[in-house]
C-alpha cells in the first residue's frame, strides 16, 4: 500500500473531503490555500485563491458544481469547482469553523468561533435567494451561548444539522425553526470532527477525550465506542465495509517527552460492530488532523500537521479480510 503523496500546502492540514462521486479530494490548511486533487493519481487539479488567513473548513456540493470554505479571516466564500472563481463572499466577525452544503446543494451553513467578544453562532443562507447573499443576511442565525461548535455537518434529508461542541455535548438543531431538537453528552472533551455515514443514518464523531463513538443520526442514540491512548482528530467511516479509521495524536505542546516514535502517528482501523482494532497505517510526521475514505471504499486518504496529504489506495488483502470476532 504505496501512498500518493499530495504536497500543496506550506502550513498543517485542517481538513480533506472528497466530493461524492470521488473523482476529486479537496484540501485545506493552516494556509489561505485551497487545493483540489484529482484523487486517482494525486494531480493538482487547481486552487481557489481568495482566503487570507488559515482555511479551517471545506465543503462540495452533491453535483460538485460548487465549494465552500470558512477561513479565520472571517470569512465564508463560495467558489464555482470547475473555474475557481469566488461567486460570494460572506463576512463574520470571528473565525469561520465548520461549513457545509445541504444535500440539495442550495442551503449552506456555516458556524462561527466565540473569541473577540463575539459570540458563537450557526449562520444558514439560502443561495436561491440572491438578496441574502448581497445583504449578508442569512435567513436563520442560531446563537450558540454555553461552549462553542467545533464540529458541524447537516443531518439527513436537510432537516437539521448535527453539531458538536467544545465541551463533548451533540446537539441538534433543527434548519427550519432553529430549535435544539435533541442534546446528549457522551464525550467528556471536544468533539473534533463528525462524518456520516454513506446512507447518512448513523454519524462517527473524533474526539480529544481518546474516544471516537457512533450514533445514530435521527436520534443521536450513541451506540459504539472506539477507544485510544491519543486525542483522536478525525474518524470516518467506511461506505461498503464495517470499518471505521481514526486518525489522531498527541499534539506538540502536550508531549511531555520525546520518544522515537512521537506520538504514535497511525491511521488505526477499527471494526465497527466489534469495536476491536485490526490495523494501523503509519506514515505521518507528526498528528493526523483529518481523514476520509474515497466514496468507493477502495482507498482512504488523511492529511497530517506536516502539510502533507497521503491517498492510500487499499492492498487486495484489504478486501478479502475476514474479522474473526
């Protein structure tokens, strides 16, 4: 399993996505830099430039036919996928975190840091409505008031949207009326990274308590734990196999001495009904700060506090793996 090494970035990956038919991987970092690949051979596609500070979230419509990104230079942008050119440009007043496209592709949200006096908000934009976007006046601004979203990401059919805090709370907020609809607390630290399933009815969720947990999407019933020694930044789950990767690691500040082996900087795998470890991939310097599997199931890439992006494209053995329970 000989990764395609991905280098477009000067600072550390903030978060990789593909789009759904998988033929593209987007990346963004701590750079004002964003990148698309194409995900078979790892060719640099383009850029989208326009972002003057670090990039901290990226999102593709369902017909790829736009991108969005939310920078800390208090900005969320659309971009058009196929030119680059930047179609809107919405203004915040504290760092962008998390956005993403509804399934239709024509709502966005988006959610703001605290920080600055400012508060934490979850912002929705209609972008069949021209006026929203001129005005900078999104059709729905949730206020977040006890701990910031760190992690967001809409639930299925578009009804809601599910968010994770700094404090380890999901909470559910409904995209229509603004509600919370359900709140649970399963992660006693922040929640760093959610991602759906294929189908969308369940939803993986990374956090900086060493766990990565499974729930479902309709009721947030938390129903699986994947536990680790390390922060855990980012899990994604397999579209056609039981499996779930994680990707973490201690960052550097908390590494009270320096070993040979840093961190311990793998890719881990783990088998979704069993809860058990079967496999590791190393290959980062330094934490993993994002991952995702290829829509098809056949190749999985994570981007790392090195700035690099790796595609790892799975060996036969992958697929003929049987799980002995």
């Amino acid at each position: 399993m000989k990764p395609i090494l991905l280098q477009g970035h000067e600072r550390s990956i903030t978060q990789i996505k593909y789009n759904r038919e998988g033929d593209l991987l987007f990346t963004v970092a701590k750079d004002p830099i964003v990148n698309v690949w194409y995900s078979v051979n790892g060719e640099r596609l383009g850029t989208y430039m326009g972002h003057t500070g670090a990039v901290w979230c990226v999102d593709a419509d369902w017909d790829t036919k736009h991108v969005l990104t939310g920078s800390a230079d208090n900005s969320c942008r659309l971009w058009d996928c196929e030119t680059g050119k930047q179609l809107a440009l919405l203004k915040t007043n504290s760092a962008v975190r998390t956005c993403g496209f509804d399934f239709g592709g024509s709502i966005i949200m988006f959610s703001t840091d605290k920080q600055m006096g400012y508060q934490c908000f979850v912002s929705f934009f209609d972008l069949r409505d021209p006026s929203q976007i001129d005005n900078n006046e999104p059709y729905m601004k949730i206020p977040c008031n006890d701990s910031k979203i760190t992690s967001a990401v809409w639930g299925p059919l578009g009804e809601c949207i599910i968010a994770g805090h700094e404090s380890g709370e999901l909470n559910q907020y409904s995209a229509k009326s603004g509600e919370v609809l359900v709140n649970v607390k399963e992660h006693s630290r922040q929640i760093n990274d959610i991602q759906l399933s294929r189908d969308m009815t369940m939803f993986v969720t990374a956090s900086k308590d060493n766990t990565a947990k499974l729930f479902d999407s309709t009721t947030l019933e938390h129903q699986k734990t994947f536990r680790t020694e390390r922060p855990v930044n980012s899990a994604a789950l397999s579209p056609n196999y039981d499996h779930v990767v994680l990707g973490g690691g201690q960052e550097a500040m908390d590494v009270t001495t320096t070993s040979t082996r840093i961190g311990k900087f793998e890719a881990r795998f783990f088998h979704l009904a069993f809860e058990e470890e079967f496999g590791r991939v190393k290959g980062h310097f330094g934490l993993i700060n994002s991952v995702a599997f290829h829509p098809d199931g056949k190749s999985y890439s994570s981007g790392g506090e090195d700035g690099y992006v790796r595609i790892h494209y799975f060996d036969p053995q992958y697929f003929e793996f049987e799980f002995e329970a």
